[in-house]
C-alpha cells in the first residue's frame, strides 16, 4: 500500500468523521475493531449459543457429559408453577421500582434543575447510592428493616404506626425488595433526567414566559413532551437492570418467604447451583432473556427516534 | 426555568431536595454508626442514633472481621480470617479487569468514530456491541461454568478478570465512542501529515487527549466488577473468591451481629464510596450523556 501522505496534503478537509480516509487506514481498521469483535463473540455470543444446546439438555449432578432430551425442558417450564410465580414476581418487581423511580427521579431532577445554588454539589450527592455495591446495600437494609431493632419500625412507632414486618411478611417483602432498589436506583433516574433537561432549548423557555406562562404551565405544555421520550428510554434502561434482580434478594430473603420473592434469576440459579439441573436453569435464563430482548427492542425503537429527532 | 426564581417556590425546592438528601444519606450514616457500636449499644430495646452522646463508639468490629486467629471475645470471633486476602482478590479482578476492558474498548471506540465499516453499518456493530449489555447475567452462567470447567479454570482470578473483561466491554465501547467522536478530528489529521501513521496518531495522540474519558470509563468499569456477585459467585469456591461471595456468606449464616454485618459492609463498599466521593462528578456526567445520548 502506497503511503498516503502525499494524498492528504492535497485532500480537501474531512467533512465527515473517517469519511475521507477510508483508503490509507487498511489494516488498522480492522486491527481496532477486531479484538473487542473477537472478545464478545468468544465470551457473549458463544457462551450464549452453548445455552441454547443446554436447554434441550438434561445435565445434572454426577453426570459425565449433557444428555440431549429435546424439548422436555421446555415442556417442564410450562407446566412449572413455580416458573410462573418467579415471571409474576419479576414483572411485579420491575414495574413497582420503574415507576416509583420514574416518578420520584423526575421529580427530583425538577427540583435540582430549579434551584439555583448548589445543584453541582447535590447532583453529585445524590448519585452515591448507585455506585454502592449492591451486596452491601443488602447488609445496610438488613440492619435498617430489622423487625425490633431497625430505626425503621422504631421511627414507625415514634409517630404511632403500627410496626411493619417488611422482609418477613408475605406480601410486604417484595415491596421491601423493591424499596431497595428504589433507594439505590432513583438516583440514576435522576442523574440522567437532569441531563435530559438540561438538553432542552432554554429559548422555547423564554419565548414563552414573555407570552406570560407560569412554571405549571411551563412544566406541563413545554418540559414534559420535551423530555417525555427521554424519559420512556431512561426507564427502559431502567427496567432492564432491574429484570436481572438477584444480588438483593440472594441477602435478604432467599426468594422467602416460600416464594414471595423469588425472580426469574434467583429461580433459575437455585435450579442450577442448588438443585443442580443446569439445563433447566439455562431453560429459565432464556425465557428472561427473550422477555428482555422484547423490551431493549422497544428501548432502541424510542432510542432510534431520539437520534433522528436530533439531526 | 426562569419562572421557579421566587422565593418560596426555591424554599420548597430546597426543603423538598433536603428531604430526598437525607433519605439518601441515611442508610450509609446508620451503617457506619452501626459498625461503631458494641454489641450491647446494638442490643437495647431502642435503636441509638447519634455517637458520644447515645452510645460509645468503637472500632473494635474492625479489628474483628480483620482477625486471623483467637479473636473469641464478646465480639465473637468472626472466623472469616482471610478478608485481607478477599479484598486483594476483589481488587486485583476489578483493577486488571477495568483496565484491559478500557484498551480492548477504546481501541474499538476509535475505530468507530474514525473508521467507515463498508459493509456494515458502524451504527449497527455499535449496536450489537450495546446489545450485549443487556444480556441477563444468569443465562451466561451456566454455560460459563461448564465451559470454565471443561478447562479446568474455576476458582481462578485470570477467570473472573475475563468474564469481567466481557461485561464491561459494551460499557466502555458505549462511553468512549461518545468522546472520541466529540474528539476534533483536526490534530490527528495534522499529525498523520506530518508522517504519523494511523496507531501512532492514536496512541500519540487520539488517547492522551481521551485521558479524562478513558478515567471515567476505567472508574466504571472498576465499580462495576468490584460490585459483580453472581459470576463470583458461581465461577469461584475459595482460591478466587471475591470479597462480596465471602462476606453475603458470613452474614447469612451468621445472624443479626449487626456491628460486624455494618463493619464487612463498609469494607465491601469502601472502594466504591470513594470513587463515588472524589470522582463522583465525572462518573455521573458520564452516567447521564450514557444514558440520554
């Protein structure tokens, strides 16, 4: 290959990033891209395939090598009530922390955008929780729920209310549950709505607080169907981490009590790691994983728009 | 949002914030009072909220979960003798993980900024790189423990170093193409006519410039394996364990010794709460452009 030099002294400037320079790049082009291809094709996309073979494997403790059983696995899944309390429970969990996070989060971000002093240091505050390792924050929810000890049901009592049995209570742990995730992930919430209003055009602002507009009308004719698609792909993200709940629940309840809060994860690695039917555990993992596709595809369609709108 | 500048309405902004702040604040501050405290301020009738004037505070839950041998005091030995070698394991699979998933990364993040891919779109293997991102741990788990298994690789740290190579991937492509397509394009193109050839111009050039992105990405990608349990969990038994599978187990069998659960809490959190607190501003930045771009 020709060195190019001689060619880029002439060249007209780049228009387009990389446009111009396809013909002198040559191998480097591939040399970039190929380790990371490589990278996820043998640790993503294989791995992922030899999943798909397990779930038409029976493969259990003490067995030498996967038996191939067809769709059994699958027929197993159906009939398994147990899988669809996990799929209720999972779907229950992830739209309670998504729309208390959405809500919360917003109007949080509304908050930090309105105030005129301070914002910097309480954004930065603010975003803690989710860079705390969710094992911890398990421990620290522990400590906060316990039924006597827990400055929660002790503050509870302060005020006259009925103490609460959150993790143990049947119908109180999933919410508990959740009550954790809201705590560590509302902050994403915000930090990325903030970031979506602040994108938003300020002269729209002014044009129309000279037309005489209040901040209601400011907030609900103007800011909302700005952000509003922001919104819907932030809560997506959102609900996709939340889907593979299980750190949390592998502290604090066990899936328990029975299994009232027992995910799709938490389900499928006990399957796997504890009753030890790696095939049915892979079954499992895939149901979620087409469950989760279908949502990222909405996530990218609302993404894709996003992108169009801004060039 | 010219209009929220009255008074008031400020006032019930800062009233509203101090609220959410403190909500925020308030299960750190009880941890770190609650791994202070000995096992009799734990164990009253009325859980205290304030140190010196409630109870007496002590490191001695430190001092415990760090003993090796013969702690049996009214702590109660904590048996679990080995964090110092857990933290090291967890460090070392975050620290080496971050750092190659940022090279692989940016490496791949400048190809797609720069490069014109024919017969694809760049948009496209950007996308699949993104996509990854979204698979659910637990489906890549079991095949990961027989595939591991087969090469005789569980329980060892090169093991979690490459699966955590893997998950941050996506991460680090995703942020670092963002920087370097917003990198002018200019002081490359001047170099490479000065005679610098294409790595040159990156190494020389393209990732100095990047330093603050390439932090930021390396940061991530730091929290996020040091945060990892499930891979540890089931990719490890002993030799490899990171800190998080240890100290889940401990506090799981263990029960309600709330002064040692606070204490191994805190020490899992430590190296994330610092990164949070100095370089939270940049990481959040990064979180937001993310999350919206």
């Amino acid at each position: 290959m020709a060195t190019s030099t001689g060619e880029l002294v002439t060249a007209p400037p780049p228009v387009a990033h990389g446009r111009s320079r396809n013909a002198a790049d040559g191998s480097a082009k591939y040399v970039f891209i190929l380790p990371a291809m490589v990278y996820l094709l043998l640790l993503g996309i294989f791995p992922l395939i030899f999943s798909v073979y397990l779930v038409f494997a029976n493969w259990q403790a003490g067995m030498a090598a996967p038996e191939f059983i067809g769709l059994a696995n699958i027929q197993k899944l159906m009939h398994d009530e147990r899988f669809w309390n996990s799929l209720r429970i999972t779907l229950k969990y992830v739209l309670i922390c998504s729309l208390v996070e959405l809500v919360l989060g917003f109007l949080v971000a509304l908050a930090l955008q309105g105030i005129t002093r301070g914002k910097a240091f309480l954004r930065g505050i603010l975003a803690i929780p989710m860079l705390l390792t969710p094992i911890a924050v398990s421990f620290t929810f522990k400590m906060l729920y316990d039924y006597n000890k827990g400055p929660l049901n002790h503050m509870l009592s302060a005020i006259g209310l009925p103490k609460v049995k959150w993790l143990a209570g049947q119908e109180s742990a999933l919410y508990s549950l959740a009550l954790v995730d809201i705590w560590q992930w509302t902050p994403f919430i915000i930090v990325a709505a903030l970031a979506a209003l602040e994108s938003l055009p300020t002269d729209i602002y002014e044009a129309a607080t000279v037309d005489g507009a209040g901040p209601w009308k400011l907030l609900t004719q103007i800011t909302l169907p700005l952000v509003q698609p922001y919104l819907v792909a932030i809560v997506l993200l959102r609900a996709i981490d939340a889907f593979k709940v299980f750190d949390t629940v592998y502290v604090l309840t066990g899936g328990g009590p029975g299994t009232a809060t027992e995910t799709m994860t938490f389900y499928a690695y006990s399957a796997g790691f504890r009753a030890f039917n790696l095939g049915f555990t892979s079954t499992i993992a895939w149901a979620l994983v087409i469950l989760m596709t279908v949502i990222f595809t909405v996530y990218m369609n609302v993404f894709r728009r996003l992108d169009h709108r801004e060039k | 949002m010219q209009a929220v500048r009255s008074r008031w309405v400020q006032a019930i902004l800062y009233l509203a914030l101090a609220i959410w702040t403190i909500i925020c604040l308030f299960p750190i501050y009880w941890t770190i009072i609650t791994s202070l405290k000995t096992p009799k301020a734990i164990n009253t009738p009325k859980p205290s909220y304030i140190p010196w004037v409630q109870f007496q505070p002590t490191l001695k839950a430190f001092t415990d979960i760090f003993c090796t041998q013969d702690c049996a005091d009214v702590y109660g030995a904590s048996g679990m003798g080995n964090l110092a070698r857990l933290f090291r394991n967890s460090f070392v699979a975050s620290f080496s993980s971050a750092l190659i998933a940022v090279i692989i990364g940016a490496m791949a993040a400048y190809a797609l900024s720069r490069f014109n891919y024919n017969r694809w779109k760049n948009k496209d293997i950007a996308f699949w790189f993104v996509s990854q991102r979204m698979l659910p741990p637990i489906a890549l788990v079991t095949p990961f423990f027989i595939l591991f298994g087969k090469l005789d690789m569980i329980d060892k740290l090169p093991t979690l170093i490459i699966v955590y190579v893997a998950m941050n991937l996506p991460l680090t492509i995703w942020l670092l193409r963002d920087y370097f397509a917003d990198m002018p394009i200019e002081i490359e193109e001047a170099a490479m006519v000065d005679g610098a050839s294409r790595y040159g111009s990156f190494f020389r050039m393209a990732l100095p410039l990047a330093l603050p992105g390439l932090m930021v990405a390396f940061l991530f990608a730091f929290v996020f394996a040091w945060n990892e349990f499930l891979l540890s969990l089931t990719l490890t038994l002993d030799n490899a364990k990171t800190l998080p599978v240890q100290v889940a187990g401990n506090v799981t069998l263990r029960g309600p010794r709330f002064w040692d659960i606070a204490a191994q809490g805190l020490l899992v959190m430590l190296p994330p709460l610092i990164i949070a607190i100095v370089a939270g501003r940049y990481i959040v930045r990064g979180m937001a452009a993310g999350a919206v771009k």
